[in-house]
C-alpha cells in the first residue's frame, strides 16, 4: 500500500517520514532510485512530500515516489563540485543566521545565499545574530548591512539569542510557516530553535570549539514544530556554490540591479564594461551599494574566495 508523509529528517542513508496521523517511520530509498533520477548528493530532502510503501515489518518504509516540490534551497558544496546538495524544500521562507563576529559572516557569502533564494522563489529573512557580543565599530557594520539589505526590500533582524533580544519578532514570522534556517557553523541556529523551543534540547556547541575550518555541530537537516510554525535546523555550511545557469544570468537575481536594468542603452548589458549602463551610474550614485556590486562582479568572475574579506563595509 502507497503512504503520504512529509520527511522530517534526513541523513542522507535512512529518512524520517511524518505520516498523516502524525506518526513517524522510518524509511529508505531503493539503490536504483537514489542514483537514476537525480543528479544531487540527496536525492530525496527534508521538506519534500513522499509516498512510501511500508516493509513487512510494518516498523518501515521505503520512498518510493517524491511529488513535485513547490521550491527548494540547493547549493552546490563548492564552485568546483558538481554535485548538487538539496538543504529543503517546499518552505515559505529561508532564514539566514548572520554573525559579525565569533564567526564572520561574510558578505560574499550572503550575496550569494541570496541569489539562491531570489532563483528558488523562496522569500529571503535575514537576521543578525550574537549583537550581544558587538562593540561600537560592529555596530556602525550592523547599521550599514542593515540598510543595504532592506533599502533591496529583504527583512533583517536584528538579534541575541543569548539575551533573547529581538525575538519576539522572529516569532511572528514563523507562525504558520514552514521555515528554513541556513547559515554558517556556529552562527546560532539550533540555539535559535532552543530558544523558541526549550523542550527540544538541540545540540550546540561553545565557540571556543569551533576551530579554524569549523565545528559543525548539527549533522543532517531536521524539521521541528515551534512557535506555531515548522523550523528546519541544518548543518552550518562554509561556502554557497552556485551553479552555471545562475551565474549566467546573475544580474537577474540582483532584485536593485534588476529593476533598472532596462535603463542600460544595450539591452544585453553586463553591467560591466559597457557605456551609459544604468547599474554603474547606480554604484557610482550609492543607490546600489558597491559591496553588492563587488560581489556581482567576483560572481560573474568566477572569484569566490579571494574575496572573502569584505572590502566595502
Ligand atoms: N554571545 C552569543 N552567543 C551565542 C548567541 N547565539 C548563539 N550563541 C552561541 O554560539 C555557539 C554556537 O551556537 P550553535 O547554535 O551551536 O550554532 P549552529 O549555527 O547551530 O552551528 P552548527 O550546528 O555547527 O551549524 C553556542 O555556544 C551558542 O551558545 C548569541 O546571541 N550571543
Ligand atoms: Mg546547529
Ligand atoms: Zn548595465
């Protein structure tokens, strides 16, 4: 008999499955299906909508059908791979954990976790975690990322976790909604999530544990009831690979350069070396912030690590 659930966790070898009535099994994919349909790490994802057909042992399931997916957040795990990573799916809003501090986040990093929501259709939330921990100098940075992120339109929050300031914000967003949060190790998400939902005792981890390259602490994606609503905590990821359609029409998923774009004399304007392009006046005129536009540019370059420090603040 053919079952319908949600998979709430995935592990990448077995999956956890939320029946109708709310019950959990646990499933697998067959060997054949796992490799031949799908071109990713994971064929099957947190978020997605499954049919399965339950063993004989009535204690299991194996997937056997994934139904179309309203929307996805994909990365590839380096611009180098070509290997797809599926984080979630079927999800209102993508939350984006960013720290300052104690990790940075750069901003080539959120520029490029942006595009991938603007592609996907998924509504971008960015909020700032650990002000806590910012002196006057981070603070003047948290005003002026602020301002570069929401003059594009994009919510941003700013927040402590660990003082539980900002949150009750956050909270309304999430009631009703299925959310995704992403971001680098160590930023705050699943303290996030224990925040809002204390019972669920996440692992997290002291910073001082995270080394250089980064502790990940959460392992695999997992979707949990809080605040009314559905959150799926991920493991921390480094980089945000994009793949070569995307960076072909990068320009696109710049919502400010988009916008005026058709401004530009030639109407295939790369927004690069062109005369009389509208992007460019826009940079020089600060009404699209040159970080942004940097970004734009190591992008379409193919440069992603060079550029990690963040040159316009
Ligand atoms: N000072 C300060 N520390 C925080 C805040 N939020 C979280 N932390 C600390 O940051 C550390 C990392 O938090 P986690 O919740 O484990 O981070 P994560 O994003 O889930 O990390 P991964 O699972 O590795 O991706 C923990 O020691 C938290 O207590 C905050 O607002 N301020
Ligand atoms: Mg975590
Ligand atoms: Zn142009």
């Amino acid at each position: 008999m053919i079952n319908k659930g949600i998979v709430i966790k995935s592990t990448g070898s077995y999956y956890l499955v939320k029946k109708e009535d709310n019950s959990i099994i646990n499933c697998r994919i067959r060997g054949k299906f796992r490799t031949k349909e799908y071109k990713n790490t994971n064929p099957v994802a947190v978020g997605d909508i499954v049919g399965f057909k339950v063993q004989k042992d009535e204690n299991s399931g194996v997937i056997t059908k994934i139904f179309d997916r309203k929307n996805c957040l994909i990365r590839k795990s380096t611009n180098l791979s070509r290997k797809f990573h599926i984080i979630a799916s079927n999800i209102d809003y993508a939350f984006l954990i960013a720290t300052l501090t104690e990790p940075v986040t750069y901003l080539m990093f959120t520029d490029r976790w942006l595009i991938a929501c603007e592609k996907n259709n998924i509504e971008p939330v960015i909020i700032f975690n650990k002000i806590d921990l910012y002196d006057n100098e981070l603070n003047k940075k948290l005003v002026s990322y602020i301002k570069i992120y929401s003059d594009i339109g994009y919510k941003c929050f700013p927040v402590s976790v660990k003082e539980n300031k900002g949150i009750d914000k956050i909270k309304n967003i999430i009631k009703g909604k299925t959310i995704v949060i992403s971001g680098n190790s160590g930023v705050g998400k699943s303290s996030l999530i224990n925040l809002l939902e204390p019972k669920l005792k996440l692992k997290t981890a002291e910073i001082s544990e995270y080394h250089k390259q980064g502790k990940h602490t959460t392992t695999f994606a997992e979707m949990f009831p809080v605040a009314g609503g559905y959150l799926i905590d991920t493991p921390g990821i480094k980089g945000f690979g994009l793949d070569e359609e995307t960076k072909e029409n990068t320009a696109l998923y710049f919502p400010e350069m988009k916008k005026i774009s058709h401004l530009c004399k030639f109407n295939n304007c790369t927004h690069t070396h062109e005369p009389d392009c509208a992007v460019k006046e826009a940079v020089n005129n600060r009404e699209i912030s040159p970080s942004r536009y940097n970004n734009y540019l190591n992008i379409l370059a193919g440069e992603e690590d060079k550029y990690r420090q963040d040159k316009y603040t």
